[in-house]
C-alpha cells in the first residue's frame, strides 16, 4: 500500500473508524514510514489541542426551568382528544379553504364568466324576453303567450278578463299552463300576465306591417310598362319571408281575438304569396296584374293606417 | 506514548459495552418521558445538556444564544418524543433536532444581514503575536483560536468537524444527523481539518 493510500486511511484510523484487520495495517505501516509517522503525529497532536478546547458554557438553573414551564404549558394545552376533534370540525365549518394556484385560477375564470354573462344579458333585456318567450313556440302558434278572453278565479267563478278581481291572479282559461306572474314596478301589487308579451307583439305586427308596406311600395314602384321580363328576386324572397311572418300573426291575431290585426293581416297575404310566387324573372304581365290589384285595393293605404 | 494518547482519544468516539448501557438506559428514560414523566425528561436534560450546548456553540459562536437555542431543542424533543425510534440513538437524535435549530438561527441571521463568520483579519491579528507553545497557550487564548478557526469554516464542513472531533459521533451517526453520504461527509472532514490545521497548527507544531 502506498502513502497516499494510507494517508487517506490515517484521518479513519484516528477516528477509529476502521477495522481491526485496517487498524493492525496501519500500524504496521507507521513502523515502517517516517513520513506517515509525521503526519499521524500532527494528527495526535491536534486531537490533543481540540480536546483541551473549553468553551466555558455554564448552564443556568434557569435554562431547565424555562424548559420545563414551557413544556408544562404544552402539557396544559393538551385536550381531550374528541373535544378537540369536534372543535376542529366545528371551525372547518368556517375555515377558509386554501385554494391552489389552479383552482383560484378557475375559480376567477368563472366569476369573470358569469360577471361578463351578467352585464350582457341586463344590457339586452329584450332579446332575454324573447328568449323566454320562445320556450313556448309550437307550429302555428305565436312565440308570445296567448292573453285568455276569459279568467276563472280560485273559486271557479268566470270572470271578465278586463275587469278582474282585485288581488287575485288570472288563470289562462284555455287549458295551457298559466303563465308566471309578473310585477309590473309602476303598480305594485296588480298582477298582469301577458302585458309584456302582447307590448312586444304590437311592436312585432307594426314592424312586420311597415316591412311590408315597404315591400309593396317597392313592387308598385317596378317599370312594368313594356314586356321585358323583370327581375323580382328581392322582392320575392322579400316576400316569402314576410308571408311566413304573416301567417303566423294572423293565426296568432285570430286566436287572440285581435280582429283589426287579423283583417289587416288577412288583407296583406294575398299580396304576399303572389310577389312570393312570381319567378325572378317576372313577365311584365305578371307584374302589372299585382301592381293594379295594390293600387285597386288600397292595401298600402290600410297598412299606413294600422 | 503519544500513540497511545491518540488510541485512547479515539477510543472515545466508538461506541462500547459503556455506551450501550447509557443508551438502554436513555431508552428506559424516554419511555418514561413519553409517559409524561418530567423527572425522566429532566435526567435526559441533565445527560445530554452539555453536548447539545457545546454543539450549537460551535455553530452559533454566542453563548446567550447557544442556551437559548439548547432550551429550544429540547422543547422540541419533547414535543417529538413519540417519533423517536427505537433504534435511534438519543444523543444521535438529539443532536440531529440541535443541527436544526441551530441552522434555523443562522439562516435568521443571515437574512437579517448580520456576518457570523469572523474576518480573517481577527485570526491573522492573533497570530502576528508569534506561534507560542501549546504547553504555554492560555487556555482563554487557546480557546479564542479554535473557536474563531471554527467559525471560518463554513457551514456544512464546521458540522461535520465538531461532531466528529468534538462529539466523537461516528461517520453513520453523524450520516444520520446532517443526512449527508459518507464520502461527503469524509470529503468534508478530510477539508475542515486541512484548513483547522492552517489557522492552528502552528500552535501546535510550536
């Protein structure tokens, strides 16, 4: 084994970490090596010099005192194990959950969601109505609700719609499902059922009427004198739209018993469905026939005065 | 007879049929203490106070503190005695709760931007006096050298040092306190003593 071999041992061996086989080892080698020698001597040497190291430490009666009092305080503190849990289970009750990065990251998402959905829907609060009002559409019924002619009070009485009982709300008399309440904030305390629905129907027949009333000014309006063909193709899809429209109004006009509107209506779509049947490219024929037939009628003049 | 003198030193560090009895004793004490027998727990004080002591002294280089942060280690213990096992060693388990507290300290006092290494100024101060015997040195001066060459090694190495030369741990004891491998904590020792040796050997060889 050379020196450095066991030089590295040395520091082991004065540690007495090696074993008896190492140790006999070393042993023989220092006998034998003045140079390990010399470093083992330094070795012994220091060992000596930290040995007589003294710190000085002087441990006061004190410390075990301070060390005492604070474990008998530990000891005070210590409580029943099941008052402990319930008083745990109790605060958990009202504990602030600690939210990882992740979820208060999500739970922020969705607070942003709903505030941004929040202020959408009050800033559009019509369509909202409209949205609500279109649970209710079925094939050839209006979306907005049905106002019964008549109303049955909670004691079977029949009563005029127009003149209900104070107090007391109106049950829809034909059947459907009667429709939820709605306080109007300028009365408070009188009920209405169907007042915001038949405001947005009104609105929907006039817009539908001047929509047509439009259409067939236009139409009047073609150059229709010689017999070129003429291309109607605006005013025919125009006119397909309006008819749909219509038909669902007046149905809806007829069931409500809006006489008036369902006349007017029922005046308008014959007008419609032949603009809507003509090709795109019209004969000129074609064309003037509906024109007198509009100006004969007076139609535009009845939709003006709607 | 110097070679003599350094088996018997390094006898000290292993652990014999003395050893093992202190330790089915401390065994004996804990169990009681675990109970909540203070008196127990006051002999386990009065056993291992002085070690403790020493040790976090020599990491913290300031009484006052060193008593503060050995009454500290042993609220701990005993606030943690059920967790010790029993094929841990007390003064091993001891130690390893001293090791942390004392590092918390000086991790405090690093944050609070104060310096716990001496300058080497200090040291160099002390030895332009000229190297002077060991059998001459006071002890007082003695004492004032090997503490302020300890407080220039730095942390890990000083660790490794005072509980090998001063605690006579062993290498799996002192493993099982700083949670270092063997080869660093060997690579350690081999380097604290290197540079021990630079800041007192001269006394020494004097």
């Amino acid at each position: 084994m050379k020196c450095d071999d066991f030089l590295n041992l040395l520091e082991a061996y004065v540690d007495g970490e090696v074993g008896e086989h190492e140790s006999e080892r070393v042993r023989t080698h220092l006998m034998t090596c003045s140079s390990c020698e010399t470093e083992f001597e330094a070795l012994t040497a220091e060992s000596e010099l930290y040995a007589r190291y003294d710190r000085e430490l002087q441990i006061s009666p004190a410390a075990w005192n301070g060390i005492s009092a604070r474990i008998a305080t530990d000891s005070s503190a210590v409580e029943p194990r099941e008052r402990r849990d319930m008083r745990g289970w109790f605060a958990g009750l009202f504990a602030v959950p600690r939210l990882g990065f992740a979820f208060s990251g999500a739970l922020a998402v969705l607070l942003a969601m709903f505030v941004v959905g929040y202020l959408y829907f009050r800033a559009q609060p019509n369509q909202r109505l409209l949205v609500a009002g279109a649970k209710d559409v079925r094939p050839g019924s209006s979306p907005i609700s049905v106002q019964p002619q008549r109303s049955v009070t909670n004691s079977g009485e029949v009563t005029n719609p127009e003149n209900p009982p104070p107090d007391q709300s109106t049950v829809a008399a034909s059947g459907k499902e009667p429709r939820r309440p709605r306080a109007i904030p300028d009365d408070p305390g009188v009920l209405f059922t169907d007042a915001a629905y038949t405001d947005m129907e009104d609105r929907d027949t006039a817009s539908h009427l001047d929509q047509a009333q439009k259409l067939l000014v236009s139409f009047r309006s073609l150059p229709a004198d010689d017999e070129q063909e003429i291309d109607v193709s605006y005013e025919k899809t125009e006119s397909r739209r309006l008819l749909n429209e219509n038909v669902v109004m007046r149905r809806d006009a007829e069931a409500t018993g809006k006489f008036p509107t369902k006349s007017v209506l029922g005046s308008l779509e014959p007008f419609l469905i032949d603009i809507a049947n003509l090709p795109d490219k019209a004969p000129a024929s074609d064309v003037r026939q509906i024109k007198d037939r509009v100006q004969r009628s007076e139609i535009v003049a009845e939709l003006r005065s709607y | 007879m110097k070679r003599l003198a350094a088996r018997e030193i390094s006898l000290e560090g292993r652990p014999g049929a003395f050893a093992g009895s202190l330790m089915n004793s401390s065994a004996d004490l804990v169990s009681r203490a675990c109970r909540g027998d203070q008196e127990a727990f006051r002999l386990i004080f009065e056993r291992y106070s002085r070690p403790v002591i020493s040790f976090i002294y020599d990491q913290v280089s300031d009484r006052e503190l060193a008593e503060e942060l050995m009454q500290e280690t042993f609220v701990r213990a005993f606030r943690s005695l059920k967790t010790l096992r029993s094929e841990t060693k007390l003064s091993t388990w001891l130690f390893g709760i001293a090791k942390n507290v004392a590092r918390e300290s000086l991790r405090a006092r690093i944050r609070q931007n104060q310096h716990v290494d001496l300058d080497d100024q200090q040291v160099l101060d002390l030895s332009d006096r000229g190297p002077v015997p060991v059998s001459q040195l006071l002890n007082k001066e003695l004492n004032e050298v090997v503490q302020r060459a300890l407080a220039l090694l730095d942390e890990d190495k000083r660790l490794v040092f005072t509980l090998k030369v001063f605690q006579q741990c062993s290498y799996e004891e002192i493993a099982e306190i700083t949670g270092f491998s063997i080869p660093k904590l060997k690579t350690d020792l081999h380097r604290a003593r290197t540079e021990m040796r630079q800041r007192v050997g001269q006394y020494v060889r004097a």
